[in-house]
C-alpha cells in the first residue's frame, strides 16, 4: 500500500495529465470530459486531504505545520470556488478554457507549496510508518467515495 505522500503526488500528477489532455483536445466534448474528470479528481483529493491528511498533521506535526495546513485548507477553498463556477457556465468552450485556466493555475501553485514545502516536513515529522497508515486510510476513503459515486 502506498503511503500518504505518493497517494497525494500520484492525484497530482492524474490532475496534470488530465489538463494536458484538456489542453490539446480540438472537440468540445472532449475538452468537457477533461474538464469533468479534472473536477473530480481534485474534488476527490480535496475531501481526502481535508479529512483524512491535513487532520493528521495539524493533530501530529506540531505548530508550524498546523500553521501551514490552514493555509492549505485556504488554498482548496479557491479551487472549490473555480470548480463551482465551471459547473455554472454554459456551453461555451472560450468561457471554460478561460476558467479551467484559473483553476489551474490555482492546482499548480497548491502542488507546488504542498509538494515543495509541506510534505518533506511532513515526512521528517510524522516519519513512515504513520504516513502508511495514513496511505491505508486515504486509499479506503477514495475507493468508498469512488463506489458511492456510481
């Protein structure tokens, strides 16, 4: 089972493949199949981190990472906000391309801070074996939301 850290950089890294496929699609449908799976998936990550990582780290990690986490918690909000205002746009692709470009470059600062920033501490402070059952914990989240979803 993977541990916590490389559940996380594997969502990000689905996110970035699902853009790059968003960006060089020519049919609209496509680009709206994107789309949608790019929501989801950081919709899926999200809830993952929010109820299962972030706690963790803030409750084990001590101060300065239960600092940064409510950063985090921010950032999420904003791609919240993006992804709530594609799901009200009408059909126009210049109106998508236009928001799913905000809300990604949103994704692509979070990743960054989170990935740069955040998770090395949070390796060194929570140490491995707790990020594998943290691993065990996100993978039966996702698996029980992906069977609810259907």
């Amino acid at each position: 089972m993977p541990n916590a850290i490389t559940i996380i950089r594997r969502d990000h890294r689905a996110v970035e493949s699902f853009y790059d496929r968003y960006v060089a699609s020519q049919l609209v449908e496509r680009k709206e199949e994107f789309c949608q799976a790019i929501c989801e998936a950081l919709t899926r990550h999200a809830e993952m981190e929010e109820n299962i990582f972030y706690p963790a780290v803030q409750k084990e990690g001590g101060d300065e990472l239960r600092r940064q986490t409510e950063e985090f918690y921010t950032a999420h909000q904003e791609m919240k906000t993006y992804i709530e205002d594609l799901e009200g746009l009408d059909d126009e692709v210049g109106k998508m391309d236009r928001q799913v470009r905000l809300l990604m470059s949103a994704v692509e600062r979070h990743v960054e801070e989170e990935e740069n920033y955040l998770l090395p501490k949070v390796e060194r402070a929570l140490g491995e074996l707790r990020l594998e059952e943290l691993g065990t914990e996100m993978a039966v989240f996702a698996e029980t939301r992906a069977l609810r979803q259907k």
